[in-house]
C-alpha cells in the first residue's frame, strides 16, 4: 500500500470515512431499535379479523369477531386470519425497508 503524503497510510481522508462509517453505524442500530418497537395493525374480512404485529416480526395479538365464526365456513376464517397477518407482517416489512434504505449512501438504497 502507498503512503500518502502526510505520512501514513489512508491519512486524514481514511480517519474521516472510518468515522463516518462509524456514525452511520450507530444511526442503523438506533433506527433498528426503533423499528422492532413499533407495531403494525390490518385487518380483513370487513374488520372481522384483526392481527397487530411488532416490527420484530412476532404477533402480538389476533382478534376474531364472533360473528366471522361459521363452523360451514371454517375457510372463509383461515383466509381472513392469513391475509390479516401477512398484511401486518408486509405493512412492517415496507416500513423497515424504507427506513433503512433512507439511511444508505447514495446508490446503495437497495442492500436491505
């Protein structure tokens, strides 16, 4: 590796990326606490079933209206309990990529 002109290698020009890096660093692990404490809500089926999920990807609770309960129908119930969750589960997902891609340098927004 050469040495620069101020005497060592990468000088000033590489303290400053590395603490730039560094900042960016502790930026990422703030907006990563910040996004596992949220929480994220859908529904489906006209608000028949609801599922609310943290941003750790975990659910937090399922409610399911009485009246979506039909022993006929035990299908009709599944689907509206899959498409809630996976709604709340993409709606985080969205959130944490936006997020986190904001914080990228330029060019690199798509790595997360």
């Amino acid at each position: 590796m050469a040495r620069n002109q101020f005497g060592g290698f990468g000088g000033p020009n590489m303290q400053q990326l590395m603490r730039q890096a560094q900042k960016m660093q502790q930026q990422m692990e703030k907006a990563q606490e910040e996004l596992d404490a949220m929480e994220y809500e859908a529904s489906a089926g006209g608000g028949m079933v609801t599922c609310k999920v943290s941003g750790k990807r975990e659910v937090l609770s399922l409610t399911i209206k009485p009246e979506a309960v039909d022993p006929d129908d035990v299908e009709m119930l599944q689907d509206m309990v899959m498409a809630a969750v996976n709604e709340a589960l993409r709606a985080g997902e969205e959130n944490r990529e936006k997020t986190m891609s904001s914080m990228a340098p330029k060019g690199m927004g798509g790595m997360f």
